[in-house]
C-alpha cells in the first residue's frame, strides 16, 4: 500500500500550538501570505504601549494556516533565535516598516510575556 500512496513533498502535517511550540521545523517551514505579514504587523505595532487594539480573532476555513501563523507569532513575541524563521526572514527583509517592528520588538526587551488562550484547542 505504501508504494501507492505517499506523502507529497512540501506537505506540512496540522499544527497545534500548545504542542508545537518549540517544535523549529513548523517556524521554518512557516511560509507566509500576504495577509500573514499584515496580521504580524498589526500585533507587532500592537505590542507599542500607546496601542489600545491588541485582541484579535482569527476566522478561516480549516487548513489555511492559522494555528501556524499564530504559533509563528507568538514565537516571534517569545523572542525566539530570528535564524528559525528561515522562509519568512526574506519576506520581513522585503518590508522595511516590519523589519523596523521587528527589530524594536527585539530590542525592546520592556515588553510582557504574550497570552494565548485555548493553546491545545483546534
């Protein structure tokens, strides 16, 4: 049977969050959309503190893509190694206003520990 089917390569298996926080192949494999650089963004310049619209809601068909962006970002607000983000560094390069978030995020380090409810929900 396993010589009739198989994977497609470049495939990407579900992710949870909760489960794959620490997981690197999912925050190198994450590559974004257009909409996925504008949500990180917005959270991005969220995290200023004059900013007072920082909750979001996320709504999407299964299997778009949003337990992946949002475990991405919430690596991104954890300040994880910049390096894991192998597909999406290119694209942040491309756009100077989120590189610039980017980087004061980074090297802000004031900013509080982010809050994701529902980490194992689906």
């Amino acid at each position: 049977m396993s010589e009739m089917i198989s994977v497609a390569s470049g495939f990407q298996y579900s992710v949870n969050i909760g489960y794959d926080l620490h997981n690197e192949d999912k925050l190198k494999n994450f590559i974004p959309t257009q909409s996925a650089l504008r949500l990180l963004e917005e959270i991005l310049a969220s995290t200023s503190v004059t900013s007072t619209e920082r909750a979001r809601i996320l709504i999407g068909a299964y299997g778009k893509g949003k337990s992946h962006i949002v475990l991405t970002i919430l690596s991104i607000l954890l300040r994880k190694d910049l390096a894991l983000f192998e597909k999406l560094l290119p694209k942040i390069e491309e756009d100077p206003k989120l590189a610039q978030y980017i980087h004061n995020y980074y090297s802000d380090l004031s900013h509080h520990f982010p809050f994701a409810r529902g980490l194992t929900g689906g």
